[in-house]
C-alpha cells in the first residue's frame, strides 16, 4: 500500500529537483492545480494514470521510488533540465521519433524484464519472469 504522506515528500523532492513550482509541474504533467495541491496536502490519493504521468513526463523519476521509496532519485544525472516545461516542440518531436525508432528496433530481440499489475486499492504486484 502507497504511503500518502511519503509519497507527497517524494513528489515534493521531484518539484525541488526541477526548481518548479506545483502550478508548473501541474501544467507539464497536464493535471488541474488543485489535484497536486490535494495529494501534497494528504487529502487525495494518487491515481495511477497521475502517478504514470509523472513517469512519463520526468525520465530521472522511478515508478518504484516514487510509489514507495525503493529505489533512487534521480535516476539518471545527466544534464538535468533547469525547467522541464521549457522543451521546445521540436525537441519534443525529437524524443518522440527516437523513442520509437528504439522501440522498433528492440522488438525483435526484447524480452520482458518485469511485470507489474496496479489494483484499485493502490497496491501493486511485481513479477519477475
């Protein structure tokens, strides 16, 4: 089970780590204000689609760590953005065209690392094949 107020300290060192405010990172991860304001206050859990959000939009945050604090943040150090919402659309476009082109290429030889299944109480299954 997903710790509330843990997670709200961990969403809060994501929004440190990118020196935005929760307006911006609301916007970036396209969530109305008033639900970041509502999970750092403890009042409202996280869905999963919020929590996949984050892990889409901030590559250095791992799902595990986010969820329960296992694992590290960030996750890759590389040239961290100043402010994640100043990527331009062609930049944009860029990761997107690599992201698949890497897909395309891993299809053939790709085999599942892990498997994880989300139930709606907000606790989650690891398997490992």
């Amino acid at each position: 089970m997903v710790n509330i107020e843990e997670f709200a300290n961990r969403l809060k060192l994501v929004m440190d780590y990118y020196e935005i405010s929760a307006a911006l990172f609301a916007e970036k991860i396209e969530v109305q204000r008033s639900s970041i304001s509502h999970i750092l206050s403890g009042r409202n859990k996280p869905s999963l689609e919020f929590v996949l959000k984050i892990v889409e939009n901030f590559p250095e945050v791992e799902l595990y760590w986010l969820l329960n604090g296992v694992g590290k943040f960030p996750n890759k150090i590389e040239n961290k953005p100043t402010n994640p919402t100043l990527f331009s659309e062609s930049s944009s476009e860029e990761i997107s065209k690599t992201s698949t082109k890497s897909k395309k290429n891993s299809d053939t030889d790709s085999a599942i690392e892990q498997i994880v299944i989300f139930y709606k109480d907000g606790s989650f299954k690891n398997y490992t094949p």
